[in-house]
C-alpha cells in the first residue's frame, strides 16, 4: 500500500525545480552553442579533432544547465577554488591531472615516443630557426603587460604563440590558473587552423623563386647520435634552466624509449595507449572549465586576440630567420621551413610541404621542416622554463618593478 501523508505536490516541485532550463542562463546557451562550433570544426573540418573533439564535448557537458553540480560538484558561497569544491563529481576528478600539472608532461613523453629528431641533429643551424618562432611569445608578453595585465597573465597568454597546448596548460595551470579554458581553446583552435593562418604569411614573406629552393638532402644520423642527443640535451637545459625540465625531461624520456630500442613495449605504449588516455581526460577537463560566466567576458576576447597575435609573431620570427639564411647560405635554404619553427608537429612541417609543392611538386621540404619544427617543441619548452624562472613568485599579480619599467620605456 503507498504510505500515506506524502507531499506530491511538494515532490513535483522538487523535479522541476532540479530540471535543466530552470537553473540555466544565456551565458550557457551561448557556450553550448561555442561548443557545437567546435564539434563541427573537429568532425567536419577535421582540424585538430584529437584534442578539439574532447575540448568541445567537455564544453558541451558543462554547460547544460544544471550538470555541474553533477559532473563537477558543489562550490561552497564564496569559495571558487579547485580545493573547495564539495560532492565532487567524475570531471573535478579528471581536472586533478590538469590542477597538479600531471597531463602535459605526459602528453610530452607521447610526443617524444612518437618524433624524430634525427633532422634537427642532422642540420642543427634548424634550431635558430626554432628560437626565431618564440618570437610571438616575448613580443606578446611584452603587449599583454603594457595592457594593464599582470605578469602571470601576461606570460600564460604569451605562451599560446609557441603554438604548444600542453606548454600553454602548465605554464596558465601555475600562474594564472583561472585562464586555463580560454588560453588552451585558443592555443588548440590556433594550432587547428595552422593551414588557414600560415599560408597567406608564407605567401607574404617569401618570393616564388625562394618557394622554389630545392634543399640538398640531410646526411644520415647515425644511432649513437641519436640516443645522446636527448640525454645531452636534457643536461646542458636542466642545469641552466631547471624550471624546462619538467616538459623537456619527459619529452626527451619519451625520445630515449624510441631511439634506445630496447624498451619498444614502453616506447608503444607512451605513443598510443597512454598518450591517447591521456588526451581524452585533458580534452575533456580542460572544457568543463569553460563555463559562460567566465568565458565570456572581456579578458577572454583580449586573450584569443593577443594569443592570434602571438601566434603570427611566431610564424613570422621563423620565416624571418629562414629568409635570412637563405640570404647567408646563397640560396642552399628554402624560407617556406621557416614557418615550422612553431611547435605543431608536425602539422606546421607539413604546410611547409604543401607550399613548397604547390610551386614545385617535385620538391619535398618535409624532413628539412621537421628540423625547426621540433626544434620549436624544444624552444617552447624552455621559453616557458624561462617565463616561470622569471615570473614564478608573481603569480599573485604582482610585478616586479625593473619590469614595469621597462615596459613603461617600451610603451613611452
């Protein structure tokens, strides 16, 4: 029998009360529909699906009113923290790899497993054209502190011209931490649309006879070489710059486990298994963080400007650098590689390909591409160990004061 004295009416207005479109706004209606922006352009146009799909769909579960509290948890009244957060639910879980800085450096060791430097070895005077790509990030940092943003913010921002998410992920995730969402949806989507933005840059800065320049082929790198190099590497930036070692340590163990040929059941998994584990679960966390009412402000809009900004200095700083030792070597280097200097690999090697062919199609720049292209993975990486060196402690807002001088005489 149904046990008398119960509240039906009292319980129907509990249900409704629970229901999505009664606890919803229009800041969520507006990510939703961001976020099927993002499904479109990962399933459609396939631009970087791996990370963009999961970034989407973290967006999408987020922000359906009322699943927050279920997917994330509770915040108790006037405490926003990451710490705070009261029956936690399967995403606050899954943002703990992002929170402690976990999944980057792990991405990193995938990253490893899965390059080759042997073309950076072969023509080391590539790494020049690397070091010219992180143009974009201290231009940017310079642009976003004299905008009246703080140091922290500044250098997360920065950082998305290296065109490396997971660099931009740990270097927000210790400074700026409440600008994951925006700065990783901007770094990824820039690196989505790598095609879209280098090739007019490509075709601007360069002359059809130079897009023409047939490179001679790289000599062979032995193995030797190529076991010592991360080791080397590893050595000499560690104690120089012990804050890169964090993602340069695991991008050149990953490395190591391919070129070692010794251990090819880690070396397998570092490249598919895990770095597949991996992506998923920082895909996913880093969109359930992008709810509307903070992503649609105007900081974010001065980030995705500063970070495109960024992102153009940076293919600009390694075309340049190309173009000019194209000039020193008479004509031996093609300038199109220059554009690889960002750290998409090796999708920015590939535009380099695609040019050269589009003016030749019996050139091929794609191995002569992959030199700077992973030599950007590596400037990146210490770009961001000399941002954190530098402006580690004032992640509070601060700034140091020969700094703001500096940029005050810039800006004068």
């Amino acid at each position: 029998m149904l046990q008398s004295g119960i509240d039906f009416g009292k319980i129907f207005e509990n249900l409704y009360e629970s229901m999505g479109f009664v606890q919803g706004n229009w800041q969520n209606y507006v990510m939703l529909l961001i976020s099927f922006v993002l499904m479109y352009l990962a399933i459609v146009k396939n631009f970087e699906p791996m990370l963009l799909l999961p970034i989407a769909f973290g967006m999408f579960l987020i922000n359906i009113p009322g699943a927050e509290k279920v997917l994330w948890g509770t915040h108790p009244e006037g405490d926003n923290s990451y710490e705070a957060v009261t029956n936690r639910g399967l995403l606050w879980y899954l943002y703990f790899g992002v929170d402690k800085v976990i999944y980057p450096p792990l991405i990193f060791l995938g990253i490893g497993a899965m390059t080759d430097f042997g073309p950076l070895i072969a023509n080391p005077k590539s790494m020049l054209i690397g070091a010219g790509a992180q143009l974009g990030i201290f231009v940017a940092f310079i642009l976003a502190a004299a905008m009246g943003l703080s140091v922290a913010a500044a250098a997360s921002i920065a950082i998305i011209g290296g065109a490396d998410g997971p660099t931009a992920i740990m270097v927000t995730s210790k400074l700026a931490p409440d600008l994951i969402p925006t700065i990783a949806i901007a770094a990824y989507s820039y690196m989505a649309l790598i095609p879209i933005i280098q090739k007019p840059l490509m075709k601007l800065l360069t002359t059809e006879k130079e897009r023409k320049i047939r490179m001679k082929p790289l000599r062979q790198v032995s193995k030797l070489e190529k076991i010592l190099f991360p080791i080397i590497v590893t050595l000499v930036v560690g104690i120089i710059l012990p804050d890169s070692i964090t993602l340069l340590g695991m991008l050149m163990l990953g490395n190591l486990f391919k070129e070692s040929g010794v251990v090819d059941r880690l070396s397998t998994q570092a490249q598919n298994g895990l770095m597949n584990t991996i992506t998923i679960f920082l895909g996913i966390s880093v969109g359930s963080k992008a709810k509307g009412e903070i992503f649609l402000s105007v900081t974010t809009l001065q980030i995705i400007a500063i970070g495109l900004f960024a992102f153009f200095l940076g293919t600009i700083g390694g075309l340049l650098v190309a173009k000019i030792m194209c000039k020193a070597t008479k004509g031996k280097i093609n300038p199109l590689i220059g554009s690889a200097g960002v750290s998409a690999v090796p999708m920015a090697a590939r535009i380099s390909e695609d040019m050269g062919r589009k003016y030749d199609p019996q050139n091929h720049l794609l191995m002569h591409a992959m030199g700077p292209n992973v030599a950007g993975v590596i400037g990146s990486a210490i770009a961001a160990g000399v941002l954190l060196a530098c402006f580690g402690g004032y992640a509070d807002g601060s700034a140091p004061e020969a700094f703001v001088n500096i940029v005050n005489t810039i800006m004068a």
